[in-house]
C-alpha cells in the first residue's frame, strides 16, 4: 500500500471515529523547542513541574519510542473542534454564576480522545502488518503540539499562543499519534495532504485583539504568556493561593478562560454546532453554574468531597479538586460582593483547607468593603478568633482593615 493510500484510510478512520482535523508530518526536531526550554528556565512553568521532564523527547519526539521499537518517522496531527456556541451574555456577565470555560462544558476530552488514538493505531497496524505500537498522546507527553499543528498544515499559532484555522478557529483540542510508517517527505516542511487554500493567509497580520483584552496583562508580548498571570493556571493548574493583585480580574470566571480566544476575529461568527464526539456536547450545569448552588445542603459539591466527585466524575473541572474550585468560587464571590454570599463564605471559612480560608476571607472583606455589613464584619473577627494559620490570620486582618 502507498503511504498516499494509507494517509486516505487515516484521515477517513479519524473523522469516523470523530475527529474533525488529521494531518501528517515528518518527526523531526521541534521547531521552537529553543524557544520553550527558555520558558521553562525563566520559571514561567510554576507548579506545572510536569513541563520541565523530558526535554530531550520534547525535542526530538522520535525518541518517545520504546528502545526496541521502530523509531517514529510520521507524526499524525488530529484536531477535535469543540465550539458549540457562544456564551450569552445574559450568563457570562452575571456575577451570581462561576462561568466555566468551553472546553470543559462536556466530559474530560483526554478520556474520551486516548482510546481514540489507540484505536487509530490498531487500524494503521491492521493495514501494514505493524506490531509494535503507535503512541498515542493528548496533552499527556512531552510533544509540543502546536508547534507540529503547524508544521503539519492543521493550522497556525496565533498571538494568543492558539492553534488557529482560519475558518474553524481556534477552539480546537490537540492530539498526536507517532508511527513508525513513512508517510511524507521529510524535506517538505508541510508534507502530506492537499494544500489548503489558508496558508496563505496564516498569521493574525496587525491584530493584537487578544493581548490588549487579557484582563490580568498575562501576554508578555505576541505568542509569549506568562501563565503566572493566567486566569486558567491559577484556576486549573495552582493548588496555590492566588496572588490578591489578579483577585478582582478573575470576575466570575471559576475555571479556566476564554476572553483571549473569544475576542480573536478568527472565531467570529462561528456557526453552533455540536461537537462530532458527542462526550464534549456541553452539560447545561457546567457551562456556568449559580455560585451559591454548590453550597445547598442538598447538594453541597463545593464542601463535601463525595457531592463534588459525584458532580464532576467526567469533567475535566475534577483537576482543580475540591479545594482548588472552592478556591475558585470565593474569588468569584469576593468580585460578586453581594450580601447574599455571608452564608456561603461562612461555611468556606469552616473549610479544612486553608488556601480555601484565605480566599474566603478576603471575599468576606470585599463584601464588609462594600456593604459596611456588620455580619460579615461578625463573622471575620470570628473566624480571626480561632484561626490557626498564620496566612489565613493575615488575610482576615488585611479584610477587617478594608485592605482590597
Ligand atoms: Fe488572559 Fe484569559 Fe487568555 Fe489567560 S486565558 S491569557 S487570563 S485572556
Ligand atoms: Fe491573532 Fe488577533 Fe486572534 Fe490574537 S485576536 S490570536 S492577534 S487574530
């Protein structure tokens, strides 16, 4: 079989199983991988430690094979189109709800993708009599993958650090499948596939949309983000406390962020659809859920872990834990700063987290600064009374004294 015929089988077998976007390229070494180790020295990884592991295989992904194996020779770039719809207005700028970003609306697309890939691989090995395996990966390994969404025609990278197609745009979830079958020239820098008419006008020319709508400043400049500034790291990725002077620019957003994808002119006027996996069509409570709901006593999935397993099984939103979303939601509160939050942010003051306790008292603090309310100003000296841990005592003092 050609590699030409066999590239036709991938590219059908992938939009059957439901991806929407399959390229080839050869594996070589990463473009930018210069680019990303300086990243990773400058600190910009914070807690994603994950990130600083296996640079050489970042490098040079050939080297994901196993030593016994044929080494990769074609990497299979597949991308899943997950946009749905826009968030009304009506939901995303009500203070009184923590919107969620898109991605996140249906189940965890890692699981749904990986034994998509494995069974991608399966049908390569069935064609060409392969025994050892393909290796599959959805945002797990070391691969840089927009660097090869671009390498390999899917798309470009936009300023705003997103793989972009000009006609699909930018909510595209990323994944690879290495093989060891040589199915494009490895001179040809875009190898396999008809060319698409796009390339031309790849690139997002004199728009700087994007960096000028962050609202914590997180683009250090075009195609360079500093996460530490990131709404979706400190929401996804830091089990930390989140530093007070990005607090009020959160808004309502209690997981991850959409603002630098939703201004970008390439996602402008994208029609609703539903995603061809059907895991990602969006759980209406999870697009962005009332603040105050998690707190019911009939369903408290923001202080009992067993209501919060139960809520969020398949969604990807279980990454930030418990603490780490309860977290999320009193900064949420805190921007809300509406009397109606006391008795939420009082049983938050209770939770065994402290990270949780810091949080909730500077929301606390946000409504005492608004409201000169005499509860929440009974609950912070209360809760300072018995409080054992000196960061949170530090908040709850910087609360009673009005200290934003
Ligand atoms: Fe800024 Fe949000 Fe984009 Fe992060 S995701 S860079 S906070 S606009
Ligand atoms: Fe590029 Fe503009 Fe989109 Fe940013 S908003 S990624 S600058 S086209």
């Amino acid at each position: 079989m050609t590699g030409a015929a066999l590239q036709t089988i991938i590219r059908n077998e992938s939009l059957r199983l439901g991806f929407d976007l399959c390229r080839f390229t050869p594996v070589s070494e990463a473009p930018h991988a210069d680019f990303f180790d300086a990243w990773i020295d400058a600190g910009r990884a914070g807690e994603m430690s994950y990130l600083e592991r296996n640079r050489e295989k970042r490098r040079f992904p050939a080297r994901l094979a196993e030593p016994s194996a044929a080494p990769f020779q074609t990497m299979v770039v597949l991308g899943v189109d997950y946009h749905q719809y826009d968030l009304p207005p009506a939901l995303r700028d009500d203070p009184s709800r923590g919107v969620i970003a898109s991605y996140a609306w249906g189940d965890d697309y890692h699981e749904l993708i990986r034994p998509l890939l494995y069974e991608l691989d399966a049908l390569i090995r069935a064609h060409t009599g392969r025994t050892s395996l393909g290796k599959g990966l959805v945002d797990t390994g070391p691969v840089l993958e927009r660097d090869w969404a671009a390498a390999a025609g899917l798309g470009f990278t936009g300023k705003n650090c997103c793989t972009i197609r000009p006609g699909v745009g930018s909510w595209l979830l990323l994944a690879v499948l290495l093989i060891p079958e040589k199915l494009c020239d490895p001179a040809s820098a875009v190898a396999a596939g008809p060319q698409p008419a796009f390339r031309k006008t790849m690139t997002c020319g004199r728009c700087t949309r994007c960096l000028v709508a962050c609202p914590t400043d997180a683009f250090v400049g075009a195609y360079d983000l500093d996460p530490q500034r990131c709404i979706s790291y400190w929401t996804i990725e830091s089990r930390s406390i989140i530093p007070r002077a990005l607090r009020a620019r959160f808004g309502n957003r209690i997981f991850g962020c959409d603002i630098c994808q939703g201004v970008c002119p390439y996602n402008r006027h994208l029609p609703e659809r539903a995603p061809l996996l059907a895991g990602l069509h969006a759980h209406q409570a999870r697009v962005a859920p009332p603040l105050l709901e998690g707190f019911d006593p009939s369903r408290p999935y923001w202080l009992d872990q067993a209501a919060f397993s139960a809520q969020f099984a398949r969604s990807p939103i279980k990454r930030a834990k418990r603490a780490g979303m309860l977290r999320n939601v009193c900064v949420a509160l805190g921007n809300w700063a509406d009397a109606s939050t006391v008795p939420a942010l009082t049983q938050a003051l209770r939770d065994p987290e402290p990270v949780v306790r810091v949080h909730a008292a500077w929301a606390t603090g946000r409504v005492l600064a608004k409201w000169t309310h005499a509860p929440a100003a009974a609950l912070l000296r209360t809760a300072l009374d018995c409080e054992p841990d000196a960061r949170v005592r530090d908040e709850l003092q910087l609360a009673l004294a009005g200290i934003p």
